[in-house]
DNA sequence: CCGGTTTGGATTGTCAGACAATCTGACAAG
DNA sequence: CTTGTCAGATTGTCTGACAATCCAAACCGG
C-alpha cells in the first residue's frame, strides 16, 4: 500500500482520545432500543401482544420497520412469533427461569473456573463491574440501573473465559432473566442485599480460592432461582 | 370460496402414519433455508457480498423478504451486516474458529462432565447419534451429511445437560464451524477418520470414566481446532 | 335453550414501487 | 501527495396495497 520513503505512517500515537464508536443509528435499532427499555421498565406486562400498525403509528415509523425491530426482539428471546398471530412479550415461566439460570450457571461457573487462567483485564474487568454496582447500591440508584449492574458483573464473569461468544451468549440470557425481573416487582426491594454475597464471591477469588468460589456462585445462583420462581408463581 | 357441501377436495391419500412436521413453513423460512443450503455446501464463497436485488431476483421473492431472510443469516452468524454496506457471507478468521472452539469445549465438556447425573434419554441420544454417523461414514455418505451428523453427535454431548438453551447455543456454533468447513475443500477426506474417535469417547462414558472422558474431549476438541485453523491459513 | 356453522373484522405475510442517504471508486484541483 | 467533487450503485425506509389467516360474535337448526 504506502510506499513510504522516508517517515512512516505508523500510529502516529493517541492523537484522538475518548472517540466512541459513534451513535446506535438505525431507526430499526432506535426502535428495538425503545421496545426493549418498555420491556424492561415494566411498561409492558407478559403475554401482551406487540400489534405492528399500533407500534408504527406510536413509534411514528413505517410497519416494515417495526417489523424487522419485532423480529429482533424475538431473535433474542424476550418475544415471541407465531405464524399469522403476532408477536407476544414473552411470559417468563418457571421452565425456562429455571434453564436460563442452569445455562447461567454453566458459562459463570466456566469464567470463575479459569479465574487463575484469566489475562489481568478481564480480572480488573470484574472488579471494576462490582465496584460499579456497589457504588450504585450505596447511591440507591434506580431498580432498572442496579439491575443492570448487577447482571453486568456477572456476564463479566463469563468475560474470564476470554470467548466473546460465550459472553455473547451470557448476555443473551440475562436479558430474558431481566425481562422476568421486570415482570416481579415485588423483588424490587430485594435488589441490593446481594451486592455483599457479590464482594464476597471476588474476595474468595483475590484469595486464589477458586473452588470456594466456585460453591459460592453454585448456590448464589441456586437461590437466586428460587427466588424468581417463587415469586414468579405468586404472581 | 367453495361451500362444498358434500365430497370435500382434500386429497384424501395415505391417511396419516409419518406426519412430517407440516409444510415448508413461511416464505422468509425458506429463503433463509436455501441461502443456508448454498453457504454449506459451498456454492458461495467466503466474503460474497449479498446483494438484495440479485437474491430477490434470483429467488423469486421479493426484496423485502430476501432482507428479513438476510437479518436471519446474520443472527445466526453465517453472515455479517455493516450499515449502508450490506449483507457478506462470513469469512471465518482464525480467531473466530479459536473462539468457537473455546465455547464448544466449555459447552460440551459442561455436557460430559453431567454424564452420570443425565436423564438416560439424554444418554441414548448420545449413543443414538453416534450410530448414525458411523453408520453414514459405514455407508460413505456425502461429504455435507457425514459433517452435519458429526457435529449432530457434538451438540447431543451438550443435550447431556439438559438444557434447551445450552443446546441451542451449540447448535448456532456448530453452524459457523460448518461454514467454516465449507469453505475448506481440503478436509472433505479427513470426515471420516473421526468416527473411532468418537466411539473411543462413548466407550469412556459408559465405563463411567467421565474424567478420561474430558481429557479424551479436550484433546479431540483441540486437533480439531488446530486443523481447521492450519487448513484455514493455507487457504 | 344449546351446540355447531358461518360470516365479518382485524391482523399478519408478502408484494410492488419509490425516494433519500450513504458508500465506492475515479477524477480533477490545489 | 492530499483534498474536494461527482456519478453510479446499494442500502434504509416509506407508502400503499392485496391475499391468507385467525378470532369472535352473530346466526341457525334441533
């Protein structure tokens, strides 16, 4: 390509700072956005059925559009589409609170497991996303934001198995746990006596003690599961 | 339409028996089927772009449905998106097959490691599948049969977990191994020379020998890697 | 009065055509 | 050698429309 001569081009160094990658965009992803924040703020009970004329006209796009954000939202789980009849919010049911968090465990318990294994940033990664979500706590921020954080620390646990996929993955699954979440506001106020278990579970691993890490993410997934079905069937 | 009051037209034929999981569904469906058929067996090459006139053309459908068929292949990471640039069949990188490999052995090795503790359907699936890929390497099949029911025998190690979720993930993962494949002619020979292996691995299981079974995963997982990622650099 | 049938409205699936925004590449200008 | 401009091609989005299908309520015979 550069038949440099004399001075070459090479990364002249950090000319440009912060620089993020631009804004989200398309009018079909500003769609999904705005579908996914009503989800998830409860605008939206389960089971409610996503009508494509009555979201065009509210959303003020065209009905292929909503169409293809629809089609988002089913591809990662938090509606779903029968032939001829529609799109749903999907109705988060005992099952599959119950797979998503065994799937859940599987990838965690895969990133602690290599905790030792794990390149330096991914470990700091983890530390940072718990003293976001402490801070947080401490802040009483809002009951989407701490849940936002508190899932965030532990995708970035699957962050230490250093697979972007398995993280694509982890993500995917925590979406749907927050869409059960969002439909139980009765854990609203249980949100942020976990944030101790959390420091606890990084203390263990900044101990080197990776097996009773690995017991203690077993069974704070395990009630954590239980307390969403429970509630689940309360409501 | 036709009010027929007596003889109905409904071609009567062969009562039911079989009964085939109904029709060929809708018609984004088979689109995104054909195109997945042309991607594996290699009709298109790595990096195609995908145009949405041509393809609508070609089809016979029209171009919104190619791009909702298109939105498909993407999700599923056969293919890449970029704004205003269009749709490109992916070119599996080394990375990503690494990638793909790390999840594959966490999600498949999470499988075995549940051998003693999985529903014996679970365990005859395992077994079931193996059969028939012996059986097809027996009958030498055709090269894309003979990958789709290996990889088959790889996802039915993650069905060990009994996880829906687990398993759908390894499914789309094996999708971009065998586009991987498909793009590298010059493994077609080596398909078969796997099928001992494989046996080797059941064996281990039903001995009860799960640790010798993982280590057996794990260093078959990693030939494997490293082959298609030799293959992948000569290509 | 009740069960099954039919009809109408609502909604989705798919299509056709059009326009603006953007990317690519080449070319001209400094 | 860099920068600005332009034409062609392609995508992103909109409008409008039609057939197929599903849902529910009205209808009718027993």
């Amino acid at each position: 390509m550069t038949s440099g001569t004399d001075a070459d081009l090479r990364d002249p160094g950090p000319v440009v700072l912060g620089l993020e990658p631009l804004a989200p965009a398309s009018t079909v992803d500003r769609a999904a956005d705005e579908l996914r924040r009503a989800i998830f703020d409860g605008d939206i009970e389960g089971g409610t059925p996503l009508r494509e004329l009555a979201l065009a006209e509210a959303l003020g796009v065209s009905r292929p559009t909503v169409r293809e954000a629809l089609g988002v939202l089913v591809a990662e789980g938090l509606a779903t589409r029968e032939p001829h009849r529609g799109v749903h919010v999907a109705t988060p049911e005992a099952d599959s609170v119950r797979d998503v968090c065994a799937a859940r465990w599987v990838l965690e318990g895969a990133g602690v497991a290599r905790w030792r294994e794990a390149g330096e940033p991914q470990r700091e990664h983890v530390r940072h996303s718990l003293q976001a979500y402490t801070d947080a706590v401490a802040a009483e921020a809002s009951y989407e934001t701490l849940n936002a954080l508190h899932l965030a620390f532990h995708v970035s646990l699957v962050g230490l198995t250093g697979s972007p996929r398995l993280v694509a993955m982890a993500t995917s699954l925590v979406h749907e746990l927050r869409l059960a979440l969002a439909q139980v506001e009765r854990l609203k106020r249980n949100a942020h006596d976990q944030a101790d278990s959390h420091t606890a579970l990084v203390r263990l691993l900044d101990d080197d003690d990776v097996d009773g890490a690995l017991a203690f993410l077993e069974a704070h997934l395990a009630s954590a599961e239980e307390e969403i079905v429970a509630a689940l069937g309360l409501g």
